[in-house]
C-alpha cells in the first residue's frame, strides 16, 4: 500500500462543486501542470511553506529563525527554495500566519470523521463529498478507503478527476463507490 496522500484542504458548505451541500475533499498532487488550472497550489505532492503577503506584518521573526537562510531579510516575499529545507521554523514563528504549510498528513479515518460531522446536510440537500485536487486518483488505494467508508453511511460521492489514470485499476477501486465523475 502506498503512503497517505498529503491533504491540500476540506471546503464545507461547498454549492458549486456537485448536487447540494457537499464537503471537497482537496488532495496534493497531479500528474498535469495546466496552465489554467484552478488550484495550482494542488499540483505539487510534496509539501510547500506559502506566504501570504497581505498577512505579512514585517516582524521578520521568520527571517531571524531560519536556519537555512532562505528567507530574504530585504524583501519577505521572496523564499529562497533551493536553501529552504522546509523545516517550518519561520511557519511556527510567523505571528500573522503570513507563511503556511501547504498539505497535510492525515488518514482515511480522519477524513471520515471530519466530513461525518456534516452528513446531516448532506442529507436534508441531496448533497455530499466530492473529492477533488491535485488528482485524487493519484492515491487511489487511499481514496478508495475513504470512497467504501463514506457509502457504507450513504453519502454521495463524486471524483472530480483530470482522467489520467490506470483505468482496471480505477474500475476496480473507485468507480464501484461513486455516483457521480
């Protein structure tokens, strides 16, 4: 089994992303690099520190705590990537949340149990989970998991899916838990 997929993000109370209220479940990691794509902050697997310039209060605790130097001291827009080792020292330091980590380790079981809390309106509006990215069928073991938990409670599922993918594979992990692609 492969390892757990990071996680870019869950959006509740999503109305644009499938029937009803659903919860989108945003993976890291893409096979394609589209030029117009909607969440390219997705498409990258690894983890990532963003920066956020608008948040940025200029303390400059950030620059003072890396130890790699990576963080220009004239102008806190600039990360040096090639030096940062993404220790996330400027990330806990950073008093505005200018600077964030981008993905998150997590399991099937806590997806789950997060977009649980929300099938009562899944249910009162035909909504449910959609799952999204990056590209979900990237993890497919993983998503798979999570696809079986969320139909055994009878929540809709949807994959929102770029279709670069092993198909057999595909039809036999996924496609037998969704309702909508």
């Amino acid at each position: 089994m492969s390892a757990a997929p990071l996680l870019l993000e869950i959006k509740g109370n999503a109305l644009d992303d499938g029937p009803g209220i659903r919860s989108v479940v945003f993976f890291k990691g893409c096979p394609l690099s589209c030029i117009w794509c909607h969440n390219p902050e997705s498409i990258p697997k690894e983890v990532e520190i963003s920066y956020d310039k608008s948040q940025c209060v200029g303390a400059q605790e950030c620059v003072q705590v890396c130890p790699e130097d990576a963080l220009s001291k004239s102008n806190l827009q600039f990360i040096d990537r090639d030096k940062c080792t993404l220790c996330f020292k400027c990330v806990d330091t950073c008093p505005s949340t200018a600077l964030a980590r981008v993905g998150e380790e997590t399991s099937v079981d806590a997806i789950f149990n997060k977009l649980m809390k929300y099938k009562p309106f899944y249910d009162t509006s035909g909504g449910g989970v959609t799952l999204s990215g990056g590209e979900p069928t990237m993890h497919m073991e993983f998503v798979s998991q999570l696809l079986q938990k969320l139909k055994a409670q009878g929540v809709h599922t949807l994959l929102q899916t770029c279709g670069l993918f092993p198909y057999d594979k595909f039809m036999q992990l996924l496609y037998p838990y969704l309702d909508l692609i």
